[in-house]
C-alpha cells in the first residue's frame, strides 16, 4: 500500500506543470492610467514563469464570435514562422508579453502585441460600441494552463447588458470555462478569444 501510494503521488506531481502566468493591468502611474482610461485603451502586461519554458515554440490563436457562433478560428502568429531564428524560442525561464488595446475611430479592435524582441499588430471588425473590454481569462476563469496543449488566455469582450440597463464585464469574465457559449448565455453580439500553445 505504502509503495502504491508513493508511485500514485510522484506521479500525480509530475503531471501538474510548472507554467504560470502573472498579471498586471495598466500602468503604475495614475496619471498615464487615466490618460489611457480617457482614450479608451487597455494595456495589460503579462508574464508567463516555468522552469520547462526555455526552448519552447509558442502559437497564438484568435476565434472571432458573432451572434453565439465562431466564424473565425485563426493563427495569430506561430514563433516558429516569424523567420528570425533567434524568435523562434523562449531563451529563459520566463516570458513577458504586453497587449495593448483600443476601439479605432474606424470601428475596429485594433491590438498590438509586444514582446521582448518583437512585436505585431492585428485589426478586426467589430461593432458600433465603446464598450470592449481585454480580459485575462486565466486569472477571472481560474483556469490552469500547461505545455503542449492550448489554453484560453485572453477575452476582448462586450458587457452583459441586464434589464435595468447597467452593464457588467465581470459577470462575464467570472461566468466560468465555457467561454465559447458567453455569447448565447449573455446575449454578446461580438467578442474575440485569444488562445495560446507553448511547445
């Protein structure tokens, strides 16, 4: 029995993963918070930590959702495809990426992407509202994330627009892991999940 549960419990440990992600939104100076609050800009700073993240590919991935029903589900950019060799790995233990955010005057979700050493920038449709809102999912959701499979990382998503007319983001980032259903179980028109794969 002893030598059963000691195998049952190096196991059990082994299979949990190390990665962790560490968030932070906006910036420390309440000046240039409410500066990016006035222009309607989300910037939020993630850092990714695990002891097997050296040498990993990463791949992120956007679904674009409309009326409860994804009708994209593309590759945002793979590192193994950027063409500078030097990108195409995490070099360390930990990886820092920063996503900034914001609705263009051309009603479109304009998101920029920055990592240490590189970074891009994607443009996608979106509705007539000043209310989108880049959410962590792994933090509101508590999801746990892991190497060699895709985990949910990021939501750019519309309120929840009750009776009385308030709206709330949070009963939405908090609702739970069926993030693909957000939109039939709140009524969101429109909002984009970002996916991301270490490998």
């Amino acid at each position: 029995l002893f030598l059963f549960l000691s195998i049952y419990f190096t196991e059990g440990q082994q299979s949990k993963s190390d990665l962790k992600l560490i968030s932070d939104y906006g910036s420390k100076n309440q000046e240039l918070n409410d500066v990016l609050r006035f222009e309607g800009v989300n910037y939020l700073k993630l850092k990714f930590v695990g002891k097997e993240l050296k040498n990993k590919s990463y791949t992120l991935y956007v679904k674009e959702i409309w009326d409860g029903k994804i009708v994209k589900d593309t590759v945002v950019f793979d590192s193994k495809n950027l063409g500078v060799k030097a990108f195409e790995k995490v070099n360390d233990s930990v990886l820092k990426l920063k996503v900034i955010s914001k609705l263009t005057s051309e009603k479109k979700m304009k998101l920029n992407f920055k990592f240490p050493r590189f970074g891009l920038t994607k443009e996608h449709k979106a509705i007539d509202s000043n209310d989108y809102s880049l959410r962590n999912i792994v933090d509101e959701s508590n999801m746990e994330i892991s190497y060699n499979k895709k985990f949910y990382l990021l939501a750019y998503i519309l309120p929840y627009e009750r009776s009385d007319g308030s709206k709330s983001w949070c009963e939405v980032g908090t609702s739970g892991k069926d993030i693909e259903n957000w939109g039939k179980k709140f009524g969101i028109k429109h909002y984009l999940i970002f996916e991301m794969k270490f490998e």
